[in-house]
C-alpha cells in the first residue's frame, strides 16, 4: 500500500492499540497522516476469523467517511483469510432475522442505531473494538452524540474504545474522558495543528461575482491537479457550478441532498481523475482523502453559528490538500467585511495567511515555484 514506514501517530498509537490487555484511547493527530490505517490494523487485529458475527464497529459521521474507511480496511485485510466487512450506512436494508455474519461494521450513527435496537441484528455485547471517527462530531453534535453514547453505554466492559480526530475542543476532551474508561492519551499542541506543508493565502474580493473572477485566474495561472472548492450553502456551491460548467470547466457538485448512490459515483470519479475540481459545502470537510488534491479553495469561509470563524473547520477543509506530509495551497476568499475572519484564524493558529492580489498573474504563477 505503499507505507514505508509508520507516521507518527502509526508509531505513537499502535503499540497502545495492539497491547494485552487492550487499552483504550484518545488520539488527535493532523489530517492525512494515516489515523485511518492506524485504527484498521488495530480492528483487522482483534478479530477471531472463526468466528462469524460481528466483533469491531467504526462509526463515521457522513457516508462518504464509512465507505473510505471500509475501503482501507478491505485493502488492508486482502490476505486476512475469513474476515468480512459489512456497511450499515442508509440505503443499506437488512430484514430484520438477517444473520450478519461479517467481523467489522463500518456505519453512520443513525442506520447503525436501526442494526442494534430496533432489527437486532447484532449482539453489541460480543464488540471487542468500538472505534468514533472524526470524534470530536461524533461526541459535540447532539445526534450524533446521543447516538454514539447510546450505543456506547451497552458495550461490555472489556471492549477496547478507539477513539480519532484531527481536532478536540476542550470540553469535547472531557466528555470524551468521561465516556471512556482510562485512555490514553495522545493530543497535539495547538502550534503543533497548522498544516505547515500547506501554503495559506487570502484574496480580498467585493461580492461572489468578484471572487468568480479572481477563482477564474488561478484556475488560468497555476496547473491545478485536483482541487476541491468549500462552500458555506448549498445554493452557493450550485451557483458556483453553474458558472464553471458554463465556463467550459469540468467540475462536479457534492452536497448533503444528492442520494447516498450520487454521492459515492461523484466521489469515486472525483478519485479517478475524471473530474478535476470537486465543489461542496462541510460534507466533504472530513476525512475525504483524495492523494491528487493539491488545492483547497475556501469561497466561503467556515463560521459557526454566531457567524464567528469555525476553526476546526477551517483545518479539516485546507487538511484536504497536502495528505502525508505532501505540499498543499489553501486559497480564501474574503470580503472586506470577513477580514476579521482571516485574522481570527492566523492568531489562532499561530500562522500566517498572506495577502495576494488575484489580478496579479506573476505573482500568482511564483506560488507555484
């Protein structure tokens, strides 16, 4: 699979993960640097192929993340002889009665609720590896929270807790610590979380049209690989597609309304190649490893609901361009009165995001030396 060697976060959690008696953790570690493979090896390690019903679960917060992660487990566990892995994300129906016979379950919180409770079709108490991924959504967002400490509170005593995430608010931390017993605990130091090997700049615009214009000339003056645009509505990323496909670029549009079906062919050929530039709102903010995808363009910055910026956010969207350590640029788009935004974000992270004039092509053609 191409891993040479193991990542820090690999050499750091997995001695923790694979120890006897199991341990439990907590790990924040940056996006792209292998937590998905880390928790896969550890779950692909405490499964008994003799034995065939269901032994480790891993809850992702958005389709698209279970079906990446199934992925990396299935390709890890190639010569794993007798070991299954099963998805129970929407759009996947079992009859009740159905006798599930595959070791791992990767799943969104709401179908993988329906599985244990209300069809019974597995037995929660026989799970030896209960992974949360992109945990700190997974325990904040009020569904999403109720529904993994739901199925949280009826694992035995002995199943090994796994908890990842690239980012950890502080009271999400406690809480975590609260509904895990005893973990270990691996967490970065916030001068530790800016992406160094991404390049962050900001261009100042007047309104969307001018931000069109200013996309246009980077899109005209650097040889863009794969890019994925973030914005902040639905109506927004379908304007911006508009445009683009108008304009005779090839690029495909994501966001929470499509069919789950949509969403995994437009992820898939946004992997292979075929599109090069992926327009979406937060759907894709997480988790989605794309290796080709060198550019990150903010349209819109991420703020929270007090229209305050969204930190975390902000580091799960650019953490798309420069996986493992690879070199990655962020491009934000910010009106006049969004500065503050900008500014909120360098004194957070300790970085600096540097002003570029999107009329300037010499410049912008430099960034790419």
């Amino acid at each position: 699979m191409g891993f040479n060697r193991p990542s820090k976060i690999q050499e750091t959690a997995l001695p923790m993960m694979l120890a006897d008696p199991p341990q439990n953790l907590i790990a924040q570690s940056q996006s792209g640097t292998g937590k998905t493979a880390a928790f896969a090896l550890a779950m692909l390690s405490r499964v008994n192929p003799a034995e065939k019903f269901p032994q480790c679960l891993c809850l992702s917060p958005t389709f698209e993340l279970a079906e990446q992660t199934g992925q990396v487990v299935e390709k890890m566990g190639k010569f794993c002889v007798n070991i299954g892995v099963t998805y129970a994300v929407r759009g996947k129906r079992l009859p009740r009665g159905t006798v599930v016979e595959q070791q791992i379950i990767i799943g969104t919180p709401g179908t993988l609720l329906d599985w244990c409770f209300k069809l019974k079709l597995l037995d929660i108490k026989k799970i030896r590896v209960f992974v949360l991924d992109e945990a700190d959504v997974m325990i904040n967002k009020q569904n999403f929270s109720d529904q993994s400490v739901r199925i949280q509170r009826v694992l035995s005593p002995s199943c090994q807790m796994l908890l990842f995430s690239a980012t950890y608010e502080d009271p999400v931390l406690l809480f975590a610590q609260r509904i895990v017993p005893d973990p270990n605990i691996i967490k970065l130091r916030r001068e530790e979380l800016t992406l160094n090997n991404i390049r962050q700049y900001y261009l100042l615009c007047e309104n969307k049209e001018d931000k069109y214009k200013a996309l246009c000339n980077i899109y005209g003056s650097i040889t863009v690989g794969q890019a994925i645009i973030f914005c902040q509505t639905r109506k927004n990323a379908k304007w911006l597609s508009v445009q683009l496909l108008n304009d005779g670029h090839q690029v495909a549009l994501l966001s929470g309304e499509l069919a789950v079906e949509q969403r995994a062919a437009i992820i898939q050929r946004f992997r292979e190649g075929k599109h090069k530039v992926l327009i979406t709102t937060n759907v894709c903010a997480r988790g989605i490893d794309v290796k080709q995808v060198t550019i990150v363009v903010n349209f819109s910055l991420p703020t929270n609901l007090e229209d305050f910026a969204d930190f975390d956010t902000y580091l799960h969207r650019i953490g798309r361009a420069g996986r493992f350590g690879k070199k990655g640029i962020a491009f934000n788009m910010a009106e006049k009165h969004k500065l503050p935004l900008i500014f909120a974000i360098e004194e957070h992270f300790k970085t600096t995001i540097k002003l570029l004039d999107p009329d300037d092509m010499e410049m912008l053609e430099k960034i790419e030396d």
